[in-house]
C-alpha cells in the first residue's frame, strides 16, 4: 500500500519525505489556500515535485473549473508543470467526462469527492487513475466511511480495472489499518495521522528498558 501526505505544507512534505515511507501527494484548493498559495500555484506545485523526485511520487493538483471544456483546458495545462503531476477532477457528469478525454491523452487523472461505489465505477470506466473515496467525511455524517472501500475494492476486482483506489480523509491510524487490511492500493493522510503510525506505549517502554539496563552494563 502506497502512503501519500495530504498536504501542500512544503516543511511537512519535505520531513513526511525524510521518513522513507511516502510515495506522493495529495493538495486540494483548501490546502493551497491555507498555505497562503492564491495566485502562483504553478511554482508551488513544482516545489511540491522537486521534493518527491526521489520516488518519483505522484502529485495531486485539483482544477477549480467544473465545466468541461474549461476543466479540458486547465487540466492540460496542470499536467505540464511536472511529470509526476495527476490532475484532481470532481466527480461530476462533466468531470467524469473530462476524466475520459484526458485518459484518452494519456494525462493520468483522480477523480476526487467520491462518495458511493457507483461513482468510483464510473470514474474507473472513464480511464481515471486514481479514485478518491472520502472515509471520514462519510463517517462524520453517521456513514461508515469503511464500507465504500470495501465495496469498491471488490467491484474493481470483478472487473480488473486498472484504477487506483486512493482512500482520502483519513482521520486515524485505524482508518490506516483498515485500509491496509482491505487492499487499497494507496492512502492519503494529514501529517499528524502518519506521525501517530509510529507510535505505541510498549516500544517506548521496551526501548526505555534497554537503554537503561544497558547504562546498567556499562556503569
């Protein structure tokens, strides 16, 4: 399973980076937005690629238009920034559109804000790239986010698409476990979440223990 950080935080990206565990990155407006990234968003996501280049890690970077020919035209425009570039496209009829002429243009495309398994089919017969199926945002509405993975995990198995289920809005590590224990291919996650998947009490208290009987064998 592919880890990416769901952020455009280049000081969070570099030191997710340094970990040796990420594959790539997700961004969204919002995450642009919050770093202060309103006009030169080319720039940043080429910084974003420069970071990656020594995994060759895919890039979200999301169009903000939603008709089809405007998304057409940004989309190409975002794929020559970087190599590593996927462009983001919403899971609308017009976006599901797009998703097939850019597939056809060999632009690899993620299909973004997917909320049920039938739109994850859709964007899969469409050529999409990846899919983007949003767990905790379904579980903030009483939904169990968990469900719709599971679902399209085994529709994309019956059919051998090629697409990639990228499982975003990750809210825990357990969301992390069930994840990995269902097959999805790739997990987007906020810095704070992939720091906890280091951690448990008893690695700490097993390496306190033998740091200090070994002070005691050498004291």
């Amino acid at each position: 399973m592919k880890i990416f950080i769901d952020s455009a935080n280049l000081k969070q990206i570099e030191q997710a980076n340094d970990m040796g565990i990420i594959d790539g990155v997700t961004t969204n407006p919002s995450l642009m937005a919050k770093e202060g990234v309103y006009s030169d968003t080319e720039e940043h996501y080429k910084k974003i690629c420069e970071l990656l280049e020594n995994v060759e890690g895919h890039v979200s970077a999301e169009v903000i238009s939603t008709n089809y020919y405007d998304m057409i035209k940004e989309a190409q425009n975002i794929a020559q920034i970087h190599r590593n570039i996927v462009v983001k496209i919403p899971m609308i009829k017009d976006g599901i559109r797009a998703i097939a002429f850019l597939s056809n243009k060999n632009i690899k495309t993620n299909c973004t804000l997917i909320f049920s398994p039938i739109q994850a089919l859709l964007a899969a017969k469409a050529g999409a790239t990846y899919v983007s199926p949003f767990i905790g945002r379904l579980d903030d509405i009483s939904h169990e986010g968990m469900n719709i993975i599971e679902s399209i995990r085994l529709i994309f198995d019956n059919y051998s698409f090629d697409t990639q289920i990228l499982a975003a809005s990750i809210r825990s590590n357990m969301h992390v476990l069930s994840c990995a224990e269902i097959g999805v291919d790739v997990i987007t996650s906020p810095f704070d979440v992939i720091q906890t998947l280091f951690n448990h009490p008893l690695t700490d208290l097993g390496l306190e223990k033998f740091l200090k009987d070994y002070k005691s064998l050498n004291s």
